[in-house]
C-alpha cells in the first residue's frame, strides 16, 4: 500500500485505534528526509534549536526568523509526515494579536501543518483564538523548557498531588479549548498514563512515560549527535556522532599525508593540453 501525507485526523485515528505514533525533531531538510523514509509520523522544528543546533544554552535565545529558516528546510525534506513548528519564546505570550500573526508565519511562509506552544492556563484563550481562526495547536505541558526557572530548572513535574492535578485541569482546558495534541513531557508514567486516558487527543510523551499515545525525541539525542548531559529518558540507538568524528579524523591524515584525493578522485586531461604550459612554467 502506498504512503500518504499524513493529516491531524490520521493521527487522532491512531490514538482511537491504539496505535503509538512517533514523533522526532528536525532543524534541516536531510534529517527530515531520513526521518520521513524511516516512517517517522510527526516532525517538530522544536525551539530546542537554540541549544542543540545553534549553540546557546537553552531556548530562550531563538527568535521566530530563525525559526521560519528551519521549519522551511524541513518542510522541503518532507513528504508524509506532519510537521509542526515550534513557538519560540515571546512569539505568543505578549499579545494575542502577536501570537496569531507567528503563528500564521510558520503555517503560510514555512508550510507546517500546527504550531505548538508551551503552558497552561495562561495560554488557553489564544489556543482557542488561534483554533478559531484555523490553525492547528499542539499543547506542551510539564517540564516546559522556555519557563523551566519558574519550575525550579530541568526537573521531574507533577510529582505532588498538587501539581499533577494542575497539569491534569491544564491538559483538559487545552483540549476544550480546541489543541490537537499535547506533548508532556518529564512526568512521572502514571500521569502520563492518566493524562493519556483522560484526553480525546493524542499525547505524545517525552519523559512521560510508555503509556502516552506516541513518543517524541531530539534527533540529535536519538542518534549520539548530542553532546553533554543526557536527560534519563533519552535512548541513544546509534552513535553516529562517534562514526563522523572517525570519518573526519581519517580525512585529516589522508590529506596531511597526501593520500586524498587519490587518482580516482581527480580529472584528467590529454598529456599535449599541458605539456608546452608546463614547459614553459618550469614544472613537471
């Protein structure tokens, strides 16, 4: 059976039927080729950009310019899967006015199919605002990156009746209020698994547990391309950043030692085009 794009209602069927949806990031065309010939169902240019591609220390640097540049070379990587573009920091919290007009950046100039954005109830009404006028959110709760100092840094998130309550009432208002799917990410599993059941649309975790309707990770983390601390619920299933390192390391002795490029990897031309010009330059 052939392939299709596939579409929102695709993914809200899996979760009906149980079927778990995987999601990845991407930040360029190449890697969202791989991950659309691997089957990969979603792609997100996350604002993770800011630190795991561009170099900063955390997300909050990354602005909506950089964010159209990414989102447009993955959407030209992409087939089939859906893609989602991630709200940067200040990008919707300073008016509702200014979230709807970002957000209908990365659906009209860089061709994703949803916007997602971070937090709870303080993002409710432009989710709602941003549905009505047609476009596509995606929820983020739990350890939401752009407000982790609020949170107390990179932490575990409702862990407390309190707080997993509050992530609870968040996750429902998200969905009355019209998001698609909500990514939770670093909870405990059992409310990953409670969140999961209590919501007609997908959650997909990161952190959050098996039990989540899909799961979501950072390319970079996923392959051993990443470099520093690795949060616990990263899986690494290659080590290609190892590999390239090799493959880089060969290239400079090859070349110091004069072994690249080899006589395959050069042109030729008949010896009477330059014998007279090497004559008369003095060379041999």
């Amino acid at each position: 059976m052939s392939r299709k794009k596939l579409e929102i209602a695709d993914l809200q069927k899996m979760k009906r039927e149980g079927t778990p949806i995987t999601m990845v990031t991407a930040y360029d065309a190449p890697t969202a080729r791989l991950a659309d010939e691997a089957g990969i169902d979603c792609v997100m240019v996350g604002d993770s950009l800011s630190n795991v591609v561009l170099g900063h220390r955390d997300t909050l640097p990354v602005g909506m310019e950089e964010m159209l540049h990414h989102t447009r070379a993955v959407r030209r990587g992409l087939q089939y899967a859906l893609l989602i573009g991630d709200m940067p920091f200040l990008s919707y919290q300073v008016s509702r006015e200014e979230a709807m007009r970002n957000a209908g950046r990365f659906l009209k100039e860089a061709g994703a199919d949803a916007v997602k954005l971070e937090g709870g109830s303080p993002v409710v009404e432009t989710v709602a605002a941003l549905t009505r006028a047609g476009i596509p959110v995606v929820g983020h709760l739990g350890l939401t990156p752009q407000s982790a100092a609020l949170l107390g840094g990179y932490r575990v998130q409702g862990t407390d009746a309190v707080s997993a309550r509050k992530i609870i009432d968040d996750a429902l208002a998200l969905e009355q209020a019209g998001a698609v799917m909500l990514v939770l990410e670093c909870v405990p599993r059992r409310l990953g698994r409670l969140v999961s059941g209590l919501l007609r649309i997908p959650v997909i975790g990161i952190g959050a547990g098996a039990d989540c309707d899909g799961q979501v990770l950072v390319f970079h983390d996923l392959v051993g391309i990443a470099a520093g601390f690795s949060p616990r619920f990263v899986k690494r299933y290659a080590e290609v950043g190892k590999v390239m390192k090799t493959a880089l390391e060969d290239y400079c002795h090859e070349v110091r030692e004069r072994k690249f490029p080899a006589e395959e990897h050069s042109f030729q031309a008949g010896d009477d085009v330059f014998e007279k010009l090497e004559r008369e330059f003095g060379q041999r």
